[in-house]
C-alpha cells in the first residue's frame, strides 16, 4: 500500500511542479517520475540544509512543499539538459 501512496503523492508532486514552471501536457507517467525524484531531492536537500529532516517528523503540507521544491529544481535542470522551454 505505501508504494501506491507515493505515486500518488509523485503524481501530485509533479503535476504541481508541471503547473509551477508552466509546463503542459508532460504525461501522468512523467508527473510521477517527476514528482518521487523531486521528493527525494527535496528530502535530501532539507536534510543538508537543517540536518534533521524527514518526511516522518512533519505533516503532509510540510511534505508537500518540499517535494514540490525538489521537482521544480529537477525539472529545471531537465529542462536545461533537454533544451525544453516552459510555456509563456
């Protein structure tokens, strides 16, 4: 059951992200790739930061918006890799 909840969660993650950067039409299965390596980059970037993060000590928005951090900030590096431009 945890593994359906993080695509979920990924899902989520990553259509927010897709919406913030302004990006349309990237596809559920991307959104959820997007979403768990966002997630796992905002996990790992707050823990560097504060040094006692984990998703297990806060609620769900807390969660939320670093996971939604930590995809906008993959998403951009995928898009510079890629060439790709946001939407305007």
């Amino acid at each position: 059951m945890h593994i359906l909840g993080w695509i979920v969660f990924g899902a989520i993650v990553g259509w927010l992200a897709n919406g913030i950067m302004g990006k349309r039409g990237s596809g559920c299965l991307v959104n959820i790739a997007l979403g768990l390596v966002g997630a796992l980059a905002g996990g790992f970037l707050f823990q560097q930061i504060s040094g006692n993060f984990t998703y297990d000590q806060h609620g769900f928005i807390v969660s939320t918006l670093v996971a939604v951090i930590g995809a906008i900030i993959v998403l951009a590096i995928w898009n510079a890799i890629t060439g790709h431009r946001p939407l305007r």
